[in-house]
C-alpha cells in the first residue's frame, strides 16, 4: 500500500476529549464498547476517521442513537463518519479475537494471559479510533473478565473500582488522569503475582511499585524491582525528573515482539528483561535489565509526558531515551563506566554503521515509510542516541540540561517535534543549531579524515580534518555535518600534553573538543615540544569513521597509554582489525596467515596490567566481531573471515597458555554469586582466558570448563562454558548440550539461550552442519514459530552466524525463504526482522550475491506478502 511522507502530516480536525472503553474479555471473541467524547476542531467539513484493523464493527451510536447508515462508511482500514459538525458523543461496539492474534499487536494471549501491545499502531486493532500519535486523549477503562481464569485485571493509572459480576465474572475500572495517545494504552488480564513496594518519591510522596508475573516466575523479579527505584532515584537526580501517578506497574510476558514497552504507569516487558536468578541470568542480563528497565521508565518523560507528533518524529523519544539510559547506565557503574560506552559503540559499529551504509539507509528522522514498524532501527534508537550525546558534549552537562528542561516544560502534555526539541537546546544555550541539525536529516555515516603536522621549530602541532559522507539511498550529495572531534595528544611518556591553541594565552585542560563544520578545518596546537600521538574522538564523541594513519606502533603505544580509557581499548580494537584484515586477506590467496607480534605483545601487556580493571581487559582483549572484519572488504567472504578470527585466537592461546591459565584460576569468584560489575569482570576475564585456551586446543581447558560447567553456582559461569566447548572440536559438547536441556526444560529464557548457543555454532568435522541441526531443533518441542523469542533465539542466531548461513551450497538462503514464507503468515513484523538478514547481499562474493538475489526475488511472490516485508525486500533489491 501506500507510501506515507513526512511532510504530508495534516493537523488533526478533530479532539478526542476523553474516551471510555468497556471490555468484555474473552479469548475467542472480545467485545469492546467505545465512547468518546469528540469535537471538531475547524469549521470546515470534515470526515472523522476512526482508523481499525481487523475488527468486527458491531454498531455506533451518536449522543444514545443509532447512527444512520448514511452517516459513516466502513472500510477494512477505518470507521468513516460524516456530518459531525459540533461536539458530540460517539459509541462503537466493536469485537476483536485475541487468540486468533499471532501478530502480538492490539491485544492478544499469552499463557492464558491477556496482554497488549499498541505502538504504533496497535489500537486501531482494539477499537476504532484516530489512531495517531498527536491524538491524545483522557482514558477510562472498564475490564470486565471471568474472575477465575483472570483474577487481576490491569490499565493504566488509577485503580477506581473493583468488584464482582454476576456468573463468576468481575471487573475493574481503571482511570488514567494524564493525558496521552492511544500507542500509550495498555491492558492485562490473568493469573498473575505480584512484588511490590512502597517507594519514597523525592517529593515527598509515596509510590506503589509492582511487578507482576506468572506465578512459577514469582522469586524472579527483586532484581527488575531494584532497578526501577535506582531509576527512579536517578531521572531525579540527574535531570530533575519526578514520576507523577500514584503507582507504576510492570508486567512480564513471555510473547513479545521486542523488548519492553513504555505504557504510562503499566509497562510491559519481555520476560528476558525481567526475570533474573543466578541460575537463570548472566551478568550481561543483570545489566541489561537495568538498562532496560531504565530506558522504560525514563520514557515516562520523554515520550509519554512528551510525546510525538507524528512516527517520523520517533527519533525524539527513542534516540534521547536511549541516550538516557546509556547515561544511566554509566552512572550506575561508577568507575567501570566506559565499559558501558565500549559497548554501546560496538553495537554502533557492527549494527548501525552496516545499515547506515546498506539499502535501508535512513536518516535518524526519516522522510518517508510504507510501514513505520521497519523503523524501529539501529539508526533512530542508537544513532539517534548519538545526536544527543553530540549535543551532550558539545553545550556541556549543564547546558544540555538547561536545554532538555526548557524542552520539557515547554512540551509537557504535547505532541512534539525535532525541532521543538532543538529550539529550545538552541534557546537555553544561545546556539544557533540550525548545521547540527542536518544530523536530523541526512544519512550515511560521515567519514572524518586527519592528518596532523608537527612543526619541531616552532613547536607547533596541526591537526587537519576534513568530512565526507557518502551517497545513501535518495541522498546523493550531503552538507558538511557540525562534528564534535574530542582531541587529547599524548607525549612519549604516555601524558597528555596540557593544550593551547593559537591565539589562546594559556593551555587550557588536556581534551578539547574541536568542532569540524566545513569540509575541511585545521587547528594549531602550541608549545608542542615533542612529537606526540594524537588521541583523537576521545570516548568517541561522534558517531563518524575516522581515518587516521596510525601505525601498529602507535596504536599499540595508545592501547598502553591513552588517558581517556575508551581511546586505550578503540586503539586495540583498531589493531587487532588491521592484523585481522591481514590475515583474512592472506587467507583468500591461500596463504597461511601469521599473527602479529606487536599485536601478540599488547595483548600480553594488557592481559598482566593489574592498573586495569579485569572488565576492561577483558572487553579490550575480545577479538572484533565477525561482521566488523567484514565491513571494509570489497567483497565479503565469511568463510576466510571465520578462519582467520580463530586462527588468530587459537595462536594468542597458544602462546600465552601458561599465562592465561594462571589468570583463568586467579579470576574464579568463589562465594555467593554478585552481579556486581567487580565479580562481572572477573568472570568475563576468566572466561575469556579459557575461550582462548580451549580454541588454541589446550586439554587441560576441556577439562576446566567441563568442571565449570558442572560446579558453577550461575550462569554466566555456565553458559560461557557451555559455549567455549560447543565452539571447539571437542566431542564433550554432544553430552553438555543434553545435560543442560534437561537443566532447563521448562525454562524459556535458558531454552532460548540453549537454541542460540547451537545456532551461532560453526561445524566441526564429523559433525553435523548447523543448519541440519537448526532444523532439528525447530522439531525439538522447544521451538514454537509463533513464539518471537524463539525465532530470534534459534533463527536469527542462525542468520547471523555468517559461515553456516552464507553456505557455499545456498541451503542457508533456501532455509531463510522457508522461514519467511511462514512467518508471513504468523506475524509480519518478525518476518521484516528476519528479511533485513539478507540486506547487505551485495557486499558478498558473487556467487553468493547471486543466490541472495535470487531468493529476494522468489519472496516477493510469497502469497499475501506484508507490505511490511515488501518495503524491506524492494530496498534491498534497490
Ligand atoms: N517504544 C517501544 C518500541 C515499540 C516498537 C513498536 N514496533 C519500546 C521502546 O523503545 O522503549
Ligand atoms: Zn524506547
């Protein structure tokens, strides 16, 4: 269907006042009683349309009477109702069917349990209803449930009454007194249980904290509860930032196409962002709920209070909320924080850089889509996030604090734009943003090219950087971006240099910020007296390439020197990419790669530097991603990427065995297991010790890990384990793998973890090639295609586990039709997720593109493609 664009946004010609539903919950069929309050907001005549999407409309009503036919027309997209010329109250009586909802939008079951889902546009699969985001209205709920099967019953806001029906039926009425758009709205009916608190708000007040689950999932939530008050306690502090209803409420389900949702006052969460146990959690889990639960709760500003205009505007909630809780997040680590950073700029480079430079490359705000569901992306959310970290930087913390209070206040119960969000950081701050804002508007990511000249005469240092970024899809040329270069340069000794400037009279702190906006601009330090090493985009203050002509000694000097931490881990990372470029390239000419000694020796310094925390060497001592290696290649071939990323690994556990060793034992946390990021370290270093080793085929790591396997109290200690050994040669694994099945049974947050451990396996000889086993697996009783999770656990593992799914054969591309052939037909949204795997065909050896092309192709013509999938496979084929 039809393309919708930015700048067709039409003001709404109507105010729904307030709007009170009835529900008569019942899997099959559901009914819902719809009245609202509406009035029309210009003089001139127009139609009201009450969008809805597979709904049986039963009746309406205008102000108790039936409304004639001629008044309204029904389509299979909308409620169309003519003449409304004054306010006026219309009543809908309309039926939908929960459990026929394999989408997981509108309203659905799960477990037995009601639950919902609205964003985006989700309502108009409950009710009709203008289902836009600019819509916002006053919600009073009525659920009315059989009081067995569905004891509790939950909306949004204020519980006003609760009582019993007649035939075992009762009901709640619930109030929400803030105003908001319908994507906000929430219900959950079921057998649920509850933890719950009473929390000491700063102002003052008392706020009821509740967490509900299903019942065997009761002892896993006082971790979820912990992070809401330290949530809480830091939107307070931090930005000023209270909460504002009586209670807040979360509910865990275990069908849920992403991963939480920001309902005011009820959100609703996939269960892997809610329940954690030692045995059932790792420490990345630990951390992810915080980050999730904050990133939720933090939306209750930005994006419920303040909410969008339209869905091209998403980046506004998402991209700031996300930088929210990356800030949060931050906080909460105290002095591991960069390791916080390191992992956002990961996902960064190997997720959002890809798209950024593929067919759906968009800007943060994008111009036009055919389903808005396809941009929930890596660019809206976490470049997005990077905008306003620029902007962080760039006005300072209290600046962009005084910027997002004055957004607030000003925006407070609207609907807003980017733009209202940059004027008021422009106004706080007397900046003139209009250049930053074309982060807004253009895609690609930029390339920052420096060349620096030190001058031993006059003791001066240049530093000269010039931008480009790329042509993207409808974007041919671009403006020079406004580019935030955070510098430091560092002297022989490993100190930063104090830092003057021409034309300044004293060196001013040892980072400075230099804000590339033409294409070309230079900057002259003084009273350089030394050649130092630049260390440049210091905690990486903008998201851009940059190229600079390091040299391996260099870089390896900065991995040992660098005063700003996360300079210290890029600089290795960018070390260990050059020699692994090598290496694949010595691969593809049939060579035998060697790996490099002044890469060997970092490591090794890193490895024994007991001034760093075991979390940074750690994460500063785990090889690039597969897909990174990939990214600057011409062309892409998985299979030389693989070999050389273990060759290079089984070579470092092999030369450091007996040091590796020593450490993976000195790093063991004996005692009660803590998620705290101390024992976290310790973990990630020890188990990063025995993934070497076990890859460079040391016995005694077998037998190591065989222990830990066994013995360990939780389960990052577990399941790294389990996963070292799945990825060896080792025949161990086949009696691992089933002694944990029957360990988890019964668990879908660890089944899913089993199913991915197997998907992202490579094929050992003499074994079964993953794809034979995925496609057990899918037989396993443990896998249902309904279930997001599972597809993602199992199947998008699998896609993404380049080798086994680029097969030389094209039985990995065949499997993907089949899957998206049956997805189509369960939930389209899933399926746009899995389509997007092959996206990047282009960049892989011909003859791979080619059966890429082909199986692209062949899906355009699955039988009631989704225009969801369709506007994904159109921009790949491009
Ligand atoms: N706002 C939701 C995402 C909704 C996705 C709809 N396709 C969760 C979040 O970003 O917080
Ligand atoms: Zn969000």
């Amino acid at each position: 269907s039809a393309v919708i664009n930015r700048l067709d946004y039409q003001e709404p010609a109507f105010r729904v006042e307030n709007i009170n539903l009835v529900f008569n919950l019942d899997p099959v069929t559901t009914t819902v009683y719809n009245t609202m309050r509406i009035e029309p907001l210009t003089d001139s005549d127009h139609d009201l349309v009450l969008n809805g999407s597979e709904l049986e409309l039963a009746s309406v009503f205008e102000n108790g009477s039936p409304l004639s036919t001629e008044r309204y027309t029904v389509t299979p997209e909308a409620l169309i109702i003519r003449g409304i010329r004054q306010k006026t109250t219309i009543t809908i009586y309309n039926k939908f069917h929960p459990q026929a909802n394999t989408l997981l939008s509108g309203i659905y079951m799960s477990n037995g349990n009601f639950m919902s889902q609205c964003e985006s546009e989700g309502f108009r699969r409950i009710t009709y209803f203008p289902d836009h985001p600019d819509m916002l209205t006053r919600f009073h709920v009525e659920i009315r449930a059989d009081k067995e099967q569905y004891p509790i019953l939950l909306s949004n806001g204020n519980l006003i009454e609760q009582g019993d029906l007649d035939n075992g039926r009762h009901f709640a009425i619930w109030e929400d007194p803030s105003l908001k758009p319908c994507y906000l709205f929430a219900l959950v009916a079921g057998k649920l249980v509850k933890r719950e608190e009473v929390y000491k708000l700063a102002n003052g007040k008392d706020c009821l904290l509740q967490v509900w689950v299903e019942p065997q999932n009761a002892d896993k939530t006082e971790h979820t509860m912990e992070c809401i008050k330290r949530a809480i306690h830091w939107d307070e502090t931090r930005w000023g930032l209270e909460y504002d209803l009586d209670r807040f409420m979360l509910v865990a389900t275990d069908d849920f196409n992403f991963g939480a949702m920001e309902n005011k006052g009820l959100n609703i969460f996939n269960t892997r962002y809610v329940l954690a146990t030692p045995k059932m959690a790792t420490d990345l889990d630990y951390f992810n709920i915080e980050s999730v639960v904050g990133h939720e709760y933090f939306h209750n500003w930005t994006g419920d209070r303040v909410t969008l205009r339209d869905w091209f505007q998403l980046t506004l909630k998402e991209g700031l909320t996300v930088f929210r809780d990356q800030e949060f997040s931050r906080d909460m680590l105290g002095k591991s924080a960069v390791i916080k950073r390191i992992m956002d700029v990961r996902a960064l480079r190997s997720r959002q850089f890809p798209e950024d430079a593929g067919p759906m490359a968009h800007p943060i705000r994008p111009e036009s889509y055919r389903q808005i569901n396809n941009f929930y992306t890596m660019t809206v959310y976490e470049k997005g996030a990077e905008i306003y970290r620029m902007l962080q930087t760039m006005l300072g913390k209290e600046g962009f604090k005084k910027g997002l209070s004055l957004y607030i206040e000003r925006n407070d119960g609207r609907a807003a734009t980017c733009e209202d969000f940059i004027n008021a950081m422009a106004e706080a701050n007397g900046r003139d943003l209009k250049q930053f804002f074309l982060w807004y508007s253009q895609a690609g990511t930029p390339r920052v090219q420096v060349k620096t000249y030190w001058d031993p005469e006059a003791s001066t240092y240049t530093i000269v950087a010039s931008q480009s970024t790329p042509a993207t899809p409808g974007q041919p040329v671009k403006h020079p971006f406004v580019i935030p270069i955070a510098v430091g340069l560092v002297d022989s000794e490993g100190h930063d240099i104090p830092l003057q400037l021409e034309g300044e009279t004293a060196p001013l702190g040892t980072t400075r910020v230099l804000e590339l906006k033409d294409e070309e601009n230079e900057w002259t330090f003084v009273n350089v007296g030394s050649r130092p090493v630049p260390s440049l985009l210091r905690d990486f203050s903008a998201p851009v390439i940059l190229d600079y002509a390091y040299t391996r000694d260099e870089l390896a000097f900065l991995a040992r020197n660098d005063a700003d931490p996360f300079n210290r881990w890029d600089a290795m990372n960018r070390l260990m990419l050059g020699v692994l470029e090598d290496m694949t390239d010595v691969i593809e000419m049939g060579g035998k790669p060697e790996a490099d000694h002044n890469l060997l020796s970092s490591f090794e310094q890193i490895l024994t530097d007991e001034t760093l925390t075991p979390a940074f060497r750690a994460i500063t001592l785990q090889l690039p991603a597969e897909n990174l290696i990939g990214e600057p290649r011409a062309v892409i071939d998985p299979d030389a990427i693989r070999k050389a990323r273990t060759e290079l690994k089984a070579a470092i556990g092999r030369r450091y065995s007996s040091l590796l060793f020593k450490l993976a034992e000195s790093y063991e946390t004996p005692g009660d297991y803590s998620p705290d990021s101390e024992s976290a370290g310790r973990r990630s270093l020890k188990n990063l010790a025995y993934d070497y080793l076990i890859t460079g085929g040391n016995p005694k790591a077998l037998i190591a890990l065989r222990g830990q396997f066994e013995k360990a109290n939780n389960l990052t200690d577990k399941l790294a384990a389990l996963t070292s050994v799945v990825n060896s040669a080792s025949p161990a694994k086949t009696n691992m793998l089933v002694e944990a099945a029957k360990e988890w049974q019964g668990n879908p947050i660890l089944i899913n973890k089993w199913l991915t451990v197997q998907a992202s396996a490579g094929t050992q000889p003499g074994e079964a090639d993953t794809l034979t086993r995925v496609r057990q697996l899918m037989d396993c009783g443990a896998f249902s295609i309904k279930n997001p999770n599972n597809v993602y656990a199992l199947i998008l593992a699998f896609c993404n586990n380049e080798p086994e799914f680029h097969r030389k054969d094209g039985k990995g591309y065949e499997f993907w039709l089949q899957i998206l052939r049956e997805l189509c037909s369960v939930n389209e949204y899933v399926a746009a997720r899995v389509a997007r795997t092959l996206d990047h065909w282009k960049r892989y050896t011909p003859d791979r593109a080619q059966m890429m092309y082909r199986v692209l192709n062949e899906a355009k013509h699955i039988p009631g493609l989704p225009v969801g999938v369709q506007e994904i496979l159109d921009k790949s084929l491009g």
